[in-house]
C-alpha cells in the first residue's frame, strides 16, 4: 500500500480500483493516496457514445485515470478514463509496481537495521523522495552509481539500503543500434575494416560496446549505457573513430541509425 497522503494534483495519472460501476459513471478508490474515492462520469469512460457502461469499465478492475478536478474540502476528485491512452496506462502501471516494490525494500532495510518503517521514513526515505520523486529512482540510482549515491548521502543506513538496492533493483538502461556499410577496392579490405572496427571500440574507452558482422558489407555497433545521452556519445566516439579510420585507409563508409 502506497503512503502518500493528501490530494493528487490536477492533471496527474492515477492508479484506481473500480469499486461500483453504475449507468452513470464509476466509482473507484486512489490506490496511491490511501483509498481515496474519486469518480469517473460515464463521459469520461471512452470516446463516443457508451450505451454499455460494463463493456468499458468492471468492478474490481484495475484502472488509470487522469485527474480532472479536485475539492479538498469535500473529498471530491473527479476522473477521465478516456484521456490515458495505452502508452501512459503501461507506464504508470509499471511505475506504480515499481514503487510499490521500493517500499518493500524499505521495510527489508527497516527490519535489517531493527528500526520501524516509519523510523526507515524519516531516517533516509522521505529525503529520497524529495530528491528522486520516487523511491525506486532512489534504489535504481543507488545500484548504477553506489559511489556518488554514498558521496551525496551520509549515515548508517547507506549501508544496507545499497545493499538491498543490489539484490533486487537492476540498474536502468538503454541501448542503441547503428549500422556501418565499410567498403574496400584494397587487397587485404578486410583486413582494413577489422583494424577500422577494432579502433573505433577502443574510442569506447571501456564503455559498452559491441560490433557485429551482419552480412558484408554492413556491420552492427551496440551500445548500452544507463542514460540515453551517455549511450548516443559513446555511439559517436565509436562510429566516428571507425569512420575516420576507414576513410583515412581508402575505404568508403555510411553511416545509418537504426530505431529500437
């Protein structure tokens, strides 16, 4: 169970269980704010006329809406089911299991260091939270770069959370694709192309990279790194150095992006 409090702000996509559906709309509760009610009119169900309520939205299911308003003071928080399309239903589904392991994650590091949860919250996660917005950004950041993670944060409990964070968070990343077409009139061309390759992963500088042979003359350089930044300036030390190379030794080479 999430432990956010308070109200969602507009505009925001949230995480609900269907709890009655009626001809006119549904009511559900805010898995992520403590079981709050909000409500989605039968307007805001689907796109187009909805003579079937049921064929759109079922008690128990597991929904994501996007706030339209919110009344405080009465409780009232409108909802749009139709407003989230498929992409942004995947993503927040996948965050909100995310965040929902992290917060086991806090209670594996409470019992470790014999304090309560809400002790773990106001030692490390509610400052976590004010850094990362979300805890499992926390855990992810603390598995790719422990040392920086230590650098900027002090006390006991950096410890056992990096701990954790290592045995049950794989760190995020991204990985590119391009294509080199390297062509040589020379004798030893292959020779040339395996020299012009071999230079471009040494301008890696031990980063990862990786270079396949996909069929002559087209050879496949990977690249994976935790941010895609960081991927596409390691793809371009790589592909320029083999590129460079190749030219300098009479070869003819394209360069083509491939698309994940």
């Amino acid at each position: 169970m999430s432990r956010a409090k308070g109200f969602p702000d507009h505009g925001e996509l949230v995480v609900c269980t269907v709890t009655s559906v009626k001809n006119f709309g549904a009511f559900v509760t805010l898995d992520e704010y403590d079981g709050k009610e909000g409500f989605v009119h039968v307007r805001d169900v689907a796109t187009g006329w909805v003579k079937y309520i049921r064929d759109f939205i079922r008690e128990g299911q597991k929904i994501v809406c996007k706030v339209l308003g919110v009344d405080s003071s009465k409780g009232h928080i409108d909802l749009s089911l139709k407003s989230v399309n498929d992409h942004q239903k995947r993503e927040k589904i996948q965050q909100w299991k995310n965040e929902n392991k992290a917060e086991k994650l806090v209670e594996i590091i409470a019992e470790r260091m014999s304090i309560s949860v809400d002790d773990a919250y106001d030692v490390f996660a509610k400052n976590l939270l004010e850094v990362y917005e979300t805890l499992y950004g926390a855990f992810e950041s603390a598995v790719a770069y422990p040392d920086e993670f230590t650098e900027e944060f002090f006390g006991e409990w950096t410890g056992t959370f990096i701990e954790v964070a290592k045995e049950n968070v794989t760190p995020p990343f991204v990985e590119i694709d391009s294509i080199l077409e390297m062509t040589s009139s020379a004798p030893n061309g292959v020779e040339l192309i395996k020299k012009a390759l071999a230079a471009g992963l040494k301008a890696a500088d031990g980063e990862s990279a990786v270079i396949t042979a996909i069929g002559s003359p087209r050879y496949r350089v990977t690249v994976t790194a935790s941010e895609y930044k960081d991927a596409e300036e390691i793809m371009k030390r790589v592909t320029a150095k083999a590129m460079s190379e190749f030219t300098a030794m009479g070869g003819a080479v394209t360069l083509k992006r491939e698309s994940k």
